[in-house]
C-alpha cells in the first residue's frame, strides 16, 4: 500500500505541475493580449495626430482659396462695373467662366468645411 500511496503522490505533483503550466500559459496569452492592444492603442493615437494635424493644413488651404476667391470676385466686381461703364451689356466668355467657378469653388469650399473641419 506504501508503493501505491507513492505513486499517486507522485501523480498528484504532476497534475499541480500540469496546472501550473496551464496557468503560467493562460497568463502568457493574457500579457500577449495586453500588447497587442497597447499596440492597437498608440496606432489609433498616432493615426489621431495625422488626421489632427492634416484638418490643420486643410484649414489653412481653404483659408488660402478664400482669400483668392474674394480677391477674383472683386476683380470681376471692377470690371462688371466698368463694362457697365463703358455700355458693355454682353460678357466675355472668360468672365462667365470665373463667375462659375467662384460659385463652383464656395460650394466645395463649404461642402468641405462642413464635412471635414467641424
């Protein structure tokens, strides 16, 4: 009986040891776990400042594109005025063109604002 009182002590050491490496496995899988989440994280962050940062470039281009439409509107301002002026009734066609595109240009620049900058 001695013999058998051994080898189930025996047994039992190898089924704690069992379920250590079980547990030493578990905790393996859970740390791997944790750093593929950070890892996840600090990619979302990064992405976070590209985004940030580009919204700020956009801005500033729409700023740039504004100042140029106000500057060709006043332009074509000037010179409805001076073909008035001079009795000038039909416009050229490069005239047309710009006044198309600055109504072409604010609705961009709006669609934009609002979809991208807000």
């Amino acid at each position: 009986m001695n013999t058998l009182q051994t080898i189930y002590n025996k047994l039992a050491d190898k089924t704690e040891l069992a379920k250590h490496e079980v547990q030493l496995s578990l905790l393996d899988d859970i740390k791997k776990s944790e750093n593929n989440l950070l890892d996840g994280i600090n990619s979302v962050v990064k992405e976070r400042a590209i985004i940030e940062s580009t919204k700020i470039k956009m801005g500033q281009e729409i700023d740039k594109v504004k100042f140029l439409v106000d500057n060709l509107e006043k332009n074509l301002n000037k010179f409805n005025a001076q073909a008035k002026d001079l009795g000038i009734t039909q416009k050229p066609n490069e005239i047309e063109k710009a006044e198309a595109m600055i109504i072409s240009v604010k609705k961009d620049v709006q669609n934009i604002t609002t979809k991208y900058l807000k």
